[in-house]
C-alpha cells in the first residue's frame, strides 16, 4: 500500500499517544527521543519495490531497498528455526564495524519468499546511504586508500570461512564511513573467488594513482594477480606500506580522565588511567589509556580494579620499552599478542588473588577492561607509526568521534553477544531474553586460558576523539545520543578535553547515576589547529620513547598505590588470612598455571613476571616452587 502520511511511532510502550510526525526527535506526549532506524532490504525482489510504500503496515520505503521501520519498539517477524542465509550475520557479529546485522523478515504479496532486512548497513541518520570506495578514493589521502584496502584484506580469512568473500570483490557493496570500509550486505560466493580475483577488483583504484606510494601499491596488486601468492606476505607488504605512509603525518595526543561513584553508590568499583592531571606527567602519557569497572562489590571490585589498573601499567611500560628497542617493524599479529598475553597475566594476577582469599561463586571479585595503546614503532624511515591498539574484555567500552561521525569499536561481552555469535538468535531477538545484558567474561572471572580478549588495530589518521567509558555513561545509549554536544567543541578548541571529561561525568550523573562512572578521552589530531575560538593547553607532539626500566624500587611505590587509594575495608580484603582449610587446588589448574608461567619466562615481556611477584607474591610463589630447578632460578624473589 502507499502511505499518505509518513508517521513515527514513540519507543515508550507506556504512551497513550505513540503516533508523530515524521521529522521529529522527540514525542509530543511523552518527550521519549524517537528511533529512526533505517534497514537495507536485500534482494532484487525489494529494489523493485517503489518509494513512498509502506510495507507490512510497519515499513516505510524511503529510498530503494533502504525502509525506515515506523515501530522500532516492537520486534520484528523472525522465523522459528533460522535459515542459512543469516548465518553468516551471526558468525560475523564481532565484525560489527564493517557488516551489517540482521534484523529480520518480512513477506509480500506481490513478491515470493521473505525479505531479510538488514540494520546497521552504512546508512546514514537521514535515510542516505554512504558513498562507496570508488566514488571516494580520488578525493581519499594516500593512507586513507591504502588503510581502506588493508580494512578489505583483514576481512579476507573470516568471510572466505563463511563463503561469502563475493562480497569484497563488488564494488558498489563496499561503502566508506570516513576511515572504516562497511559493506552493505553479504553475497554468498559464486564458485570460489580467489586472492587474483580481490587483486583484479582492486586495480581500477591503483592503477594511475598520482601519489608517492602509488607504485608500491600496483607493485602489491600485482603480486596478489599472480597465480601464486601468499595472504601473508601480502599483508606484511601492505602494512609495511600503510605505516610509512601515515608517518607523513604530525601526530599530536592530549589526553585527560575522571571517575566517580555516582549519585546513589558511595563506593567507586571503578578505575581509571589516567584519573587527574597528576598522572598526565607519568612516562605512559598520552599512550596509554584505561578503564576498569569492578565486580563484587566495594570489597572485591574495587580491589580487582586497581589490581587490573596497576599491574597493567607495569607491563605496558616495559611494553613500550621493548618495542622502542627493536630495528625491525613489528606486525600487527605480534603486537596483539603481546597484548594478550599482557592482559592473561593481569587475569591471573586477580584470579589468583581471588584464591589467596578463598572467595567462590558470585563472591569472586573481577573486573572489566577497555585499554587503548598508542605505539609509536620506530625504524629508520619511522617516527611514529600512528597505530593504536584497543584491548577489551566486559561491557565497558570505546567510541571514535568526529565532527561527522560517532562509531562504537568494540562489542559488549554480555548474553546477547554469545546468542547471535552462536546462531541460535537475531540480535533484537537476543535483546529479549532474561539477563541479556549479563557479561558472559571478565577478568578474574575464569582462568586465563578460558577467556577471549579482543584486540584490536586502528591507524589515527585523522583528528578524532577517543572515548573510553564504563557502563555508567554509556549505558541507556547515552553516549550515541549526547556525543555531538560534548565531541564537536572539543574538536573546534571550543571547550578543553579536561573540562569536556568532567561535563560527560555529570551527564552521565544526571541520566546514569545509579551506578559508577569512568571517562577518559584522548584527542587525537594529524595537524595543528589553525584558530580556535579558545586557546586550551597546547597537544604535545608524541616523541618516540626513550628506553624505559622499571627499577625495583619503582615497582614496590606502584604496587603500594593499590592499597593506599582503597577505602579501608577493601584494604583488610587485601591482607586477610582466613581459618578456613584452603581449597584444594585442581591438577588441571595448576596445569595451567604452570604452563602460563613458562609461556612468561620463555616470552619477551619479562616484567610480566615482575608484576605478578610484586602483586600476588603467595600465589607466584607457589607455583615457582613447583617448577623445575633450572626454571626456578629464573623467578624474581626466589630463597
């Protein structure tokens, strides 16, 4: 049927007038910001389906195969055993940056079998579909093209897993959201596309490039045209390209961070680094950024927390360290799992002591992490490669802003992540189930060997702003629906990033307060601003490091800081010594930690051990003991 009248209905079930005008943001009853929420609908079948339709007496067709959903409240139709082709939706659900996701079904009449709809598709807010990567790439810098095409090939092993690698070599299915390739849809394959067919693809947008890496970059497609190549000489080739690209640009960081309990508890689970300017002056920064949200109350989160935060910042110190003293290039690959391994040893640091004081079940203290790392790897032609590493684990999380944009990185660890990445559910379906949005993982919560970290690259390549939050900001969507009052100024030198840090601390009090809340925002620009209507503190360039050490003495005032910023009763957690008769430890436990602790002594990141002596000394010791003698003489501490 066609529609007279476009209207929009209100999110609130408990308003007695839902209907509004198209056009407006806020209900005229009950003043609940309305939803629009614009879907791709797939299939030839749905582009024949004209403008000015309404579909199913709920969609409305604004713009062919783009429908805006009328009653977004209510869930959409979804079949009772899911078929195939929303499978690879489902497996890809992490891949949420670059593939839309499913949102469910829908029958007409007039045309045979359902229509899968289809949310986040690069869609913008007003109905208008991004620009693809070719009608892009002439006004694109040179590491924006060549990072677009780094994006594609990092998609290449997960999509050619599912079969539907087709849709990397469409041109008009890959559209471009500033920095970030988005695919409209997933093409099943037809035969067996192979890395000579993405290469093919690939040479309209090399080929006649006016740039200074443009010969290097035909150089790497013709590799990949060749009937023999390999995936990961080809990445190398292109990362390597990729990064002395980006160091054609300044790169300048200014970083600040704030926590607070909230209105209603009195007592802060949360950490943050850094937390007040004090900490501004600390080698880490501007690199490093972190934020922990403690589980298990004031006398266990609080302490996982601090033990995260600190034991963290003694290992991406050494981190720095090391990669400031190697001559060869370090690939992504490496540098996430030095990461990883980084984050287990901090997993193991706060599991262990939740065994040192025989807490069980939901008594276990853990904590989420959202951890961002700006490494600035140096070679002869390298300054700083402009990378950035987010590691994630839980529900806090992390957002890249601009004047245009705000994208949400990372995936929230929760019931409803494991249902859609499973099969067994559409994300709106899993929204409905009990506890949805309860973590699935923490650290702390299970030995290190069980949990599954994400790590993740990013090249800053333009000014933006990084945001990392607990759940006390983003939670109820906060963040998606506040960002351009507080990001804009900032990135205008209208409002200083402290003052803006402090502004979403009390927004989020106003509309979050039942719960903690930690900010840290890092402002990121690739130029110098040229005016401002104010001028805030001026951004220091980023020099790469000089080696750092972490002398003993160092170490021990860090390990110390944990117990003194505690409250006094998460400080008598930490020395407690109960009656009871210790557990039993399992043999597949001390297993694991064994082998952990040889992983550790045989790696490269040896302060890893350091920091593990220095904050659960007991538990390191114990499982020292029970290593080989040759071994043993290696662990710091031993009699």
């Amino acid at each position: 049927m066609f529609s007279t009248q476009r209207v929009i209905n209100c999110p609130n079930p408990e308003c007695d007038q839902p209907l509004n005008s198209f056009g407006n943001t806020i209900c005229d009853r009950c003043h609940t910001p309305l939803i629009y929420r614009y879907l791709w609908a797939t299939g030839n079948q749905a582009a024949e389906i004209s403008p000015e339709t309404k579909v199913a007496d709920r969609y409305e067709v604004i713009k062919p195969q783009i429908w805006l959903d009328t009653q977004p409240a209510l869930l959409p139709d979804i079949p009772a055993e899911l078929p195939n082709i929303v499978i690879p939706y489902l497996s890809l659900y992490s891949e949420h940056l670059h593939i839309p996701q499913a949102y469910g079904f829908t029958s007409l009449a007039a045309v045979e079998g359902d229509i899968l709809l289809l949310e986040n598709a690069p869609i913008d807010e007003t109905g208008c579909i991004y620009p693809t990567i070719t009608d892009s790439w002439e006004q694109a810098s040179p590491v924006r093209q060549i990072y677009w095409l780094w994006q594609i090939l990092q998609l290449w092993k997960p999509l050619s897993a599912l079969g539907v690698t087709e849709s990397l070599l469409l041109a008009d299915n890959l559209c471009v959201q500033g920095w970030c390739i988005r695919l409209l849809e997933l093409h099943q394959n037809i035969g067996q596309p192979t890395l000579q067919d993405l290469g093919n693809s690939w040479r309209n947008w090399v080929t006649g490039a006016k740039t200074t890496s443009s010969s290097k970059l035909e150089s790497i497609v013709e590799l990949m045209c060749q009937p023999e190549n390999d995936l990961e000489i080809i990445n190398t080739q292109l990362n390597e390209l990729l990064l002395t690209t980006a160091i054609e640009l300044p790169l300048y960081l200014t970083i600040a961070g704030g926590t607070d309990p909230g209105s209603v508890i009195k007592h802060n689970e949360d950490a943050c680094y850094p937390s007040h300017p004090r900490d501004i002056d600390d080698q880490l920064q501007p690199r490093l950024a972190i934020i922990c949200d403690g589980i298990g109350g004031h006398e266990g989160g609080e302490v996982a927390s601090q033990l995260a935060l600190q034991s963290l910042k003694l290992q991406m110190r050494a981190l720095l360290a090391e990669i400031d003293e190697q001559t060869e290039l370090l690939t992504p690959n490496l540098l996430c799992q030095q990461i990883e391994s980084c984050l287990r040893v901090v997993n193991n640091v706060v599991w262990s002591r939740n065994d040192e004081q025989k807490r069980q079940g939901k008594e276990r203290m853990a904590t989420t992490l959202v951890m961002s790392l700006q490494i600035p790897q140096r070679r002869e032609q390298l300054e700083n490669s402009h990378e950035l590493y987010l590691a994630h684990v839980g529900d806090s999380r992390a957002y890249w802003i601009t004047q245009n944009y705000c994208q949400l990185l990372t995936v929230d660890d929760d019931m409803v992540k494991r249902e859609v990445g499973l099969g067994k559910s559409l994300y709106r379906q899993a929204l409905q189930i009990p506890e949805a949005k309860a973590l699935t993982q923490a650290l702390g919560t299970k030995e290190a060997e069980f949990l599954n970290f994400s790590v993740q690259r990013f090249i800053i390549e333009e000014d933006g702003i990084l945001l990392l939050c607990s759940d006390g900001l983003s939670d109820r969507n906060l963040v998606a629906q506040s960002w351009q009052d507080y990001a804009i100024p900032v990135l205008t030198g209208d409002l200083d990033i402290a003052d803006a840090t402090q502004e979403l601390i009390k927004l989020a009090n106003e509309k979050n307060g039942q719960d903690n809340i930690s900010v840290v925002l890092t402002l990121c620009r690739v130029a110098k601003p040229s005016s401002m209507a104010i001028i805030p503190a001026p951004p220091a360039e980023i020099i790469p490091p000089q080696p750092l050490a972490v002398p003993e003495a160092e170490a021990l005032i860090i390990a110390a800081t944990i117990e003194t910023d505690l409250t006094a009763s998460s400080q008598a957690l930490l020395d407690l010594s109960l009656t009871e008769a210790p557990l039993k430890p399992s043999r597949s436990k001390g297993l694991v930690l064994l082998a952990g602790l040889l992983v550790l002594l045989l790696g490269s990141t040896t302060i890893s051990l350091f920091a593990w002596w220095q904050l659960s000394p007991q538990s390191f010791s114990q499982v020292c003991r029970q290593l080989p003698q040759k071994v043993r003489e290696l662990c710091p501490g031993r009699e």
